[in-house]
C-alpha cells in the first residue's frame, strides 16, 4: 500500500509539473503572437513579469495585491527575515531571493514564483502548492529561466544558469540552490519522481 500511494503521489507531481510547464509555455507563446515578438528577459521591470503572465493564464489569485494574504500565498518569500519556506533537493535552507518578484495562484493550486530584478528571469512553480509538503526544490518546486532570446529553459539544461548537475541537482551538494538543476532531469527522466530522495 505505500508503495501504491508513493506512486501515485509521483505521477500526480509529474502530471502538474508538465500540466504547468505547457502553461507557461503557452502564455509566451501568446504574448508573440500578439506583440510581434518573444518576451525576453530585460524587457520587463520587476513584478511585472507576472502581471503579464495573467493576462494569458487563468489565475485565482495574485500574492501581490495589497490586502490580507492568501493561506496560500507564502507569508515571506524573501530571505531578510530568514523564513525558512522551502527547502533544497537534499533538505538544506532554501536561498528564497530567487522568488520575490510575484507569487499567481492557478485554478489547480499550484503557485508560480517570478524573479526577474535580473537577467534571466526566473519562473518557479510549486506544483502542488505552498500548503503540500514537502516544499523542496526538485520534488515540488522547479525552476525554468527566461534568457535574453526569449527561450525558456528548463533546470539542468544546458544554457541554464544552474546546470551543473553535481552541484545544483545532488544529494551530497551544500549549494543553497541545490534542486534547480532538477527540472530538466524532472520533465524528460522517465522514474525521476519515483527515485527522490526522502
């Protein structure tokens, strides 16, 4: 029976990762279309990156909006107060400055999580939502990146910021990012899920 139930938990991570992945990939698809050209890192000031994405996905909620927050939205996604709402791939702190820029809640639950204060603009998304466990970079939360072309690029591919595998997707790596090298390894490795660490 655990094995069944660990089982289904995987294929239901994978299911939204690639459910929101596609998602993602269709709202740039979109914002070609309709402006002429790929949305690209650089073109954007910080938090409207995400205001963008909704107007080509459904959102039920936008972290951002001045009021009393989501139970869903995370309560501090920067790393001034040391709030430890995520962990790494292999359960150290979470380097949360990388999430800061806009926090959309889709109809699913899941939560994308926008920096993009730099190059390249970083799109993560905790595919089963803030209130899920585990909450660790490479289970449920993955990272994609939007380069200066207009690319959007998985984790752990190469052109990726962080794609070092035995850095950024290990067990035995103390880097405070350690998981987003996973994404890559995540969408195209066929027992990724069912193989993660406990």
């Amino acid at each position: 029976m655990p094995t069944l139930i660990a089982n289904h938990r995987a294929k239901q991570l994978e299911t939204s990762l690639k459910r929101n992945y596609s998602l993602v990939s269709q709202a740039l698809d979109m914002y070609a279309a309709e402006n002429g050209e790929r949305a690209k890192a650089g073109d954007f000031e910080p938090q409207m990156f995400s205001e963008m994405l909704k107007k080509y996905i459904k959102v039920i909620r936008d972290c951002n909006v001045k009021g009393v927050p989501h139970i869903a939205c995370i309560p501090n996604n920067s790393n001034i107060d040391n709030t430890k709402v995520y962990q790494t791939y292999n359960g150290g702190e979470l380097y949360m400055n990388l999430f800061d820029d806009g926090q959309l809640i889709m109809p699913d639950g899941s939560l994308l999580l926008i920096e993009n204060a730099f190059q390249p603009i970083y799109i993560s998304i905790d595919v089963n939502g803030f209130n899920k466990k585990p909450n660790r970079l490479g289970h449920d939360l993955f990272i994609f990146s939007l380069n200066t072309s207009g690319r959007l690029l998985p984790g752990g591919v190469e052109g990726f910021y962080y794609s070092k595998n035995d850095e950024y997707c290990s067990l035995n790596s103390t880097a405070n990012v350690n998981g987003a090298g996973c994404t890559y390894k995540a969408l195209y490795e066929k027992d990724y899920f069912k193989n993660l660490p406990k």
